[in-house]
C-alpha cells in the first residue's frame, strides 16, 4: 500500500523563536513535513518558489510587509492555502477576508498548556487547509436582495458552518434584506473570537448581529452567534424562540458549540417553521441535526462543492439525504428569501 504524501509546511513568522516553535510543533506529526521557513513577506515569496509548499502559515504582524498585504498580493500568483497565526485582534478577519482558509490564536509561550493547545490546534489545521481551496478562487458572494416587508414572522433560520464559514456566513447575510426572520448560527470558533466575529457583522451588515446569551429572544432582523465554547440550544417559549447556552456539555462531533446540537434543538423547538443552512466546513458536525429538521418538516440547504473552502459538512448532510436544495453560496440568500415568503 503507497504511503500517504506527506504535508508541505512553510512556517512565516519574524519572530525567530515562534518559527521554530510552530516548526518543532508541526513536524511531531507523522503526515506533516515543514519544508521551509521564513523571516517575512519577501523571503516567504522566495520560499514557495523554491519548495513549492502545499500550505503556508503566516503571522499577521511583520516588518516590510504585513501578513494581510502579503496574504493579498500573494494568492493571486501563488494560490495556497493560509493558515493565519495572530494574536487576538480583528485583524484575523482582515485575513480571512483576504483569502485566508482558517487561523489560530499565538498562545503564551510561557504556559506549556498553551502552547500544547496551540500546536494540537494548529496541526488539525493545517491537515483541513491541505484539502481547502483558498477562499479567493471561490466565487463572488450575493448582492443584496430587495426589501421585502412580507416574510413570514414566526419562522427561525438556524445556520451552522466551520472552516471558510465565516466569510461564507458574512456573504450569505450580505444578501439579505434586515427584515427577515430571526437568524441563530453555530460557527466553530474560539471564544473572544466569537463576539468579534459578532461585533464585526454587525458593523457591515443591516441586522442587529450580536454574540448570544442566556436568554436572547430569536427575532426578525435579529442575528445570534453562538459563543465559543458553548453549546447552543433554542426553546419554544410561548410563540417565541429563546437561547440556552451550555458550557458544560460534552463535545459533539468533535466540537462545542455544535452545529448538530443547535439543529437538533431547532427541529424539536420548530419543526416545519424553520429552515437549516449547512455551509462550508470539514467534518460531519449538522449533518443529522439537518437530517431531524427535515424530518420534522423544516426545510434545509446546503452549499454545494464548487464555492465551498471545504466541501465535508455539505457533503455528509446531502448524502445523508438531509439536504432539499444544494446551492453554490452566492444563490442560497434568493432560495432562502423564495422560502420565507408568506
């Protein structure tokens, strides 16, 4: 049996000390070969030159030229996937706008359980972006649909996406108009980073987007992320929808919060008057939480292969047969609206 390719790592990173850590860190995994390392933008452009990497990690803050400048001019001319490693700031969303698959906070590197989260973290990454197209190859998100004031109040969209999932999630929301039904979404992020994710979408977008919390009523024009590190649940109270958070709870799928436990609440609190969104992500996370939404007379998309970063989540959900439509990104927002209209 032909032995499993290995992973082409290129480490960039200034700091001399986080390259070899990230690089001593990477290469404890058998499937993962770092092939390079670089000091900044110019000698990283050097770098793929040379070694042709398969996935590339790159600091954001570096001298001559910043990791989102580079991140931008790069892919163009060298399409391969980013694995940005930041310290916590809005700035990985700058990335990730860029065309940065998925990132990961720099620990402490004085605290060795940090460290060792960091790395176990950083290597599941850079074995998806293996299997990731970068986000700038996909195509253009939705414009903005019409307003329309005659939705349906009473329903709930609950959307559930993990890698590339939060610029699919900000061009899905792009195309709707803020008179839509209250939006719940489980994407797998870290705390802190959860609420920046929040707070960012809703300085670009129409809606009211705000980090959940224990209690919070689903609302139209209203948009709820769930908080890293907690699972989310929604309850029927009375003839509205309100949040449970749980932080707890084992993980499901591998993750907390869950895609599947939000969608598996969504069908018991909703039934038929609610829709489920499954976007980009690797794994099986909401694919059976779909499948008992459809089940219970909910009706489910899923994004289709060609515009997603990494087509697993979709994928399981539609073989699972828990999908109605399978859409590329950019006309999930028209199919959506055409299924909320009274």
């Amino acid at each position: 049996m032909e032995a499993r390719k290995k992973i082409r790592v290129l480490v960039v990173d200034d700091s001399v000390v986080a390259r070899e850590v990230i690089a001593k860190g990477l290469a404890e995994d058998a499937r993962i070969e770092v092939v390079a390392k670089a000091m900044d933008a110019f000698d990283a452009r050097d770098k793929i030159l040379a070694f042709r990497p398969d996935v590339m990690t790159c600091d954001i803050e570096m001298p001559k030229m910043d990791g989102i400048e580079f991140i931008r001019r790069l892919l163009p001319q060298y399409p391969l996937p980013v694995i940005v490693v930041s310290s916590i700031s809005y700035a990985v969303f700058d990335a990730l706008n860029a065309g940065a698959v998925d990132f990961v906070a720099k620990p402490n590197l004085g605290s060795p359980e940090e460290l060792d989260n960091f790395l176990r973290q950083l290597r599941e990454k850079v074995k998806i972006a293996a299997e990731a197209k970068p986000a700038f190859l996909l195509p253009a998100g939705s414009r903005r649909i019409k307003e329309r004031k005659d939705f349906a109040r009473d329903l709930i969209i609950a959307i559930g996406a993990s890698t590339g999932g939060t610029e699919a999630i900000y061009q899905l929301l792009k195309g709707l108009p803020p008179t839509v039904p209250g939006i719940i979404i489980v994407q797998h992020i870290p705390p802190v980073f959860s609420r920046m994710f929040a707070e960012r979408l809703n300085q670009q977008l129409p809606f009211t987007v705000k980090e959940a919390a224990e209690g919070d009523y689903v609302e139209a024009g209203k948009v709820l992320i769930a908080p890293g590190d907690h699972h989310l649940r929604v309850n029927k109270v009375g003839n509205r929808y309100q949040v449970n958070l749980d932080r707890h709870g084992e993980k499901v799928c591998g993750h907390r919060p869950s895609v599947d436990v939000l969608f598996s609440s969504v069908a018991q609190a909703a039934g038929d008057r609610a829709i489920g969104i499954i976007l980009t992500g690797m794994g099986y996370d909401g694919a059976k939480g779909l499948l008992a939404m459809k089940r219970k007379g909910a009706r489910t998309i899923g994004q289709d292969e060609q515009t997603s970063v990494v087509y697993g989540m979709p994928k399981v959900a539609f073989e699972l047969g828990a999908v109605d439509k399978q859409l590329p990104l950019q006309q999930i927002p028209r199919t959506l609206l055409s299924m909320i209209g009274r």
